[in-house]
C-alpha cells in the first residue's frame, strides 16, 4: 500500500528528519486532536526522542502541535503494541474472518484499557487507522 502525504504532513515530515535524524515512515495529522503522529523505522524510536525527551520538545515547539512516536514494525502484531504504547499488552492475535475481513484481537489489562481506547476513543481510532494503512486489518477489538 502506497502512502500519499498533504503538503502539510511533508512540512512536518522535513521538520521532524532535520531535528530528529530518524526516518520517518508515516505521518498522520488528526485536525479534530490537534496532534501530529510520526511512524518512525524500526530501531530509530530513542533518535527521534532524544536524550532526555530534547528533541520531542523542540519538535512540539517547531510545530506547535501535541507530537506521539511509534516505532514501525514488519510484524503486525509488534506494531499493534507498538501503536497502543504506553498502554500494556498482553496478547494480539489476528484471524480472517469469513467476510475476509482480518480484525486484531487486542488483549490490553485491565488497568490500562481507558488508556488503549483514549478520551472518546481517540486512541483506539488512531491505532485502526494506522494498522489499516501499514498493515490492512480492517478493525482492532480490545478485549
């Protein structure tokens, strides 16, 4: 699946790669959030963070938005739990369903389930659109 980025998520993306250093995979900007979410490569999460959180905190002034990092992942379930840190996972498994629709089974604990789903299912949403895009599950249950 072949990624298309607005003007304004190239923007961001050239921004992020100059302070950051780290490659970046993805871009989603959520308007209503008011946030901007980086998919960086596997292996280049503590780059694109900094010492001490340095150049997330430029990066937020840069922009002038909430920023979050993920780290990519070829195997889809890593990426699950990748997309729902800091919340713990327990289990993700992902299964075919007849209508040939494939859904992640996300098993979250009990403690962090608000955290997964987010304030009005912020962070459930974004993890659904993220997975759709890199990895073509269809839906995310969280059990």
């Amino acid at each position: 699946m072949r990624i298309k980025f607005d003007t304004d998520q190239i923007r961001y993306i050239a921004i992020f790669e100059s302070i950051t250093g780290a490659a970046v995979k993805d871009c989603v900007v959520n308007k209503e959030d008011n946030r901007v979410t980086f998919v960086v490569s596997k292996g280049e999460i503590g780059k694109a963070i900094g010492r001490g959180g340095s150049k997330i905190r430029r990066l937020r002034e840069l922009i002038g938005k909430p920023v979050d990092i993920i780290e990519y992942s070829d195997d889809p379930e890593q990426f699950i739990v990748n997309v729902f840190q800091p919340a713990k996972i327990k289990k993700v498994h992902i299964s075919d369903r007849k209508d040939g629709r494939k859904v992640a089974l996300v098993e979250v604990s009990e403690r962090d389930k608000g955290r997964a789903i987010g304030k009005g299912g912020k962070n459930i949403e974004r993890a659904k659109a993220l997975v759709k895009r890199h990895h073509e599950i269809d839906d995310i249950l969280i059990l």
